[in-house]
C-alpha cells in the first residue's frame, strides 16, 4: 500500500509536504532550501556549506552545546548537508520528540546568531575539510571535472570552497545569507512519521510563526555548453584517476529515467554492470569503476570514475567507449531490457525502505518539482523505459576526460 502524502502551505508562505507512516519508530524532519553553491557571489564561495556549519553554533535562545544535545538526548540526530543547488537541515529521532525536533530546526533557521568566536573555530574546521578533501584524489577530480564542464558558470566553483574564500566569511556575511536565501517561499519544511497531518500543521504553525522574509529575487543563469575536453594533469600519485562526463539536461528532462536505467547498466553498484566486467572482471585494469548521473533543475552531468595504472589509462577510456558505442549501435534484446529493469528497481524498492532518504528525496523533489514522487511513479516511469530512449541517451555520450596522475 502506498504511504501517503500530504501537501500545504503555512500563513508565511512555507510550503509543507508530510509523508504520513502510522507507527513509524524512526521519524525525520526538516528544511530544504533552495540555495546552493552556485548562488553564491564571487570572493564569498563556500559560503552556503560555511552557513549549513555554523547554524548550528548558537541561537538566542541555544548556545551551541544546548543545540548539540538537543536531539542526542533522546537518541535523535541533528544533520545538515549542501550540494550545488540546496541545503538541507534536519533531524532524525525515536517517534514522540516531534515537538522537540519542530523547535530546533525553527530556532536555527528563524534565530541563528552565528557568535564570532564559534565562527573562528568553525573556520577551522571547514579548512581541514578542504584539506582532507584535496587530499583524496578520487573526490578531488569531481570538482575539478565540474571545474571545467561548467567553465564560466556559478556552478564551475567547489562547495567547501577554498581556504581563501572561506577566510574572509564573518558573522555579518553568515546571517546576511540566512536572511536572504531561507525564506518562506525559498524553502520546504518536511516530515516523514506517525503524527497525524493535521496536528503536525498546527505545531509547524505555531514554531515557523516568526518566519517572516520577503523573498529574494536571484537567478540562474543556465550554464553555457563548452567544449569536448581531454585534460591531463601531474599530481604526483600511484594511481592514475580519470573521470569521464557528457553535460545532461536538467530535472525536467523527459528522458531522465532513460538515462538513471543506462546508468545503472553501465556502471551501477551491481557487480554484473557493463563497465565493471569489462575492466575488472574480464581484465583487471581496475579496482572499482563505476558511473552517476547528477541533474540540476537546468543542467546536469553524466559521470564515470575509475582508477587504474597510468599507463592503462587510454586502454580504459577505449574500452569505455566500446560499450557505450555498443548500447548507441546495438538495440536491447526485449530481454536483456527486462533484466536491467527489474535489477533496477529491485535495487530502488530496498532503498526505499530508508526512511532518511526517502524523506530527503521527498522533500528535494516538493522543492523543485512541486510535489514528491511515489515509488509506484518511479517504478512504473522505469519500467516504460523503451531500447530505444536507451539508444537515444547513449548517443548523448559523448564524454570529456580528466586525469591526474
């Protein structure tokens, strides 16, 4: 049976979407904002990650240790991430701390102070994030990969930023960001549980009350196309790491559940993806190789990442393209299709038993999309996936490289 969704919008304007899962032991709720990386303005990158940090550091009500154990008391968990487009703010925690969790996450986003001295520390901590991050070349060459496939863009710069950046962001710019991003209208508040719908509404009411913003006029510019690039560069490791990537339309793509089934084909988590025996298991060129595709409500990449011996590294590309040249050439046998549907969305029905994602997924998707999506609607939209959208995504590949060796 279908769990149920529930839609409203609060006197402020805060749009609201409830996943309702009577004798839910776990539940999870809050906030997705519409605010990312890419709105950020020159000399402030990593600004949006820096605020998703420090929110947590002190509201006039909470000094930053009361925040902490807020939601750890009861056995719950306060988490935050950030990707190019979003933030998302929320808690996770036993059923019967719904109060608890709704006032929080309302204190943060309505009343964060961001005390200078938290702020110092924090600085700290988000650059030997960084550092760590640079680091690990297989997570590096992401952001240089989008370096250069969203060249001239807001979107060409990292989410953590740079040491640099990250050094001039203070309290005044922090809450100037709060003001002006996490709005009524620039956000979704999200809650996945046993509470009933109608009690829920009326406790986000009384807690999003104060939330009162104007909204923020800002756009998007959508990313120019560049060239097809091969980019090589000596970074002094063992290892040579290659990402291969083709730009993508957007969310609103019609073909994007084409393209989420080819790229589970081509080099989901499934041992049997074409990638992975074609150079693992067949010839050993690679430990792992696997491929992911990232959309944007107006762009998005396709990617694959692999790491091999330097010398093997122009092997590995051709035979990259070999099996994308195949799935482009060669039609799917009607059972072959079926195999790779029903892979798929197997592996779609046990991920949606975590509830965690399926919150964030619903509340990402009301975000941007206007509602959430069932597992049913996904399942089906993959299941109509023809041999020939498969065909027509794969001539969509033709793919740009980046090495560091």
């Amino acid at each position: 049976m279908e769990t149920e969704f529930h839609y409203a919008t609060l006197s402020d304007g805060l749009r609201v979407v409830m996943r309702h899962r009577p004798g839910a032991v776990a539940e999870h709720c809050g906030i997705a904002v519409n605010a990312g990386s890419r709105d950020e303005e020159p000399g402030r990158y990593g600004l949006a990650h820096f605020v998703e940090h420090t929110i947590f550091k002190g509201t006039a009500r909470r000094h930053a240790w009361h925040i902490l154990n807020r939601m750890e008391r009861v056995g719950g968990e306060l988490n935050a991430y950030t990707t190019k487009e979003e933030t998302m703010l929320y808690s996770s925690f036993p059923a019967g701390n719904l109060a608890r969790a709704l006032d929080l996450v309302a204190d943060l986003v309505i009343d964060s102070r961001f005390p200078s001295a938290e702020i110092e520390r924090e600085r700290q901590v988000v650059c030997d994030e960084i550092d760590t991050y640079l680091d690990i070349p297989s997570e590096g060459i992401f952001d240089d990969f989008e370096e250069l496939a969203y060249a001239g863009s807001s979107l060409a710069h990292p989410i953590l930023g740079s040491r640099e950046s990250v050094s001039g962001l203070d309290r005044a710019v922090c809450r100037e960001y709060l003001e002006r991003f996490y709005t009524p209208g620039e956000m979704v508040l999200f809650y996945s549980g046993g509470e009933d719908p109608g009690r829920f509404l009326k406790m986000a009411g009384k807690y999003f009350a104060p939330l009162l913003r104007p909204d923020c006029q800002r756009g998007r510019p959508v990313p120019a196309e560049v060239e097809r690039f091969e980019v090589e560069r000596v970074i002094g490791t063992h290892q040579a790491h290659t990402v291969l990537g083709a730009r993508l339309p957007g969310l609103n793509d019609p073909l994007r559940y084409a393209m989420s089934l080819l790229t589970n084909i081509l080099g989901g988590p499934g041992m049997n993806s074409l990638l992975n025996v074609a150079l693992r298991e067949r010839r050993g060129l690679v430990y792992t190789i696997d491929a992911s595709t990232s959309l944007m409500t107006d762009t998005g990449l396709f990617t694959i990442y692999f790491g091999c011996d330097g010398d093997d590294v122009k092997r590995c590309c051709r035979l990259v393209g070999d099996v994308i040249d195949r799935l482009r050439d060669t039609e799917m046998t009607p059972r072959r299709l079926e195999e790779a549907k029903r892979q798929y969305t197997g592996q779609l029905a046990l991920a949606s038993t975590q509830t965690e994602q399926a919150a964030l997924s619903m509340a990402r998707s009301t975000l941007y999309l206007g509602r959430a999506l069932t597992a049913r609607e996904t399942l089906d939209a993959i299941r109509s996936v023809t041999a020939d959208e498969i065909r027509e995504c794969a001539s969509r590949l033709s793919l740009s490289r980046l090495t560091l060796s």
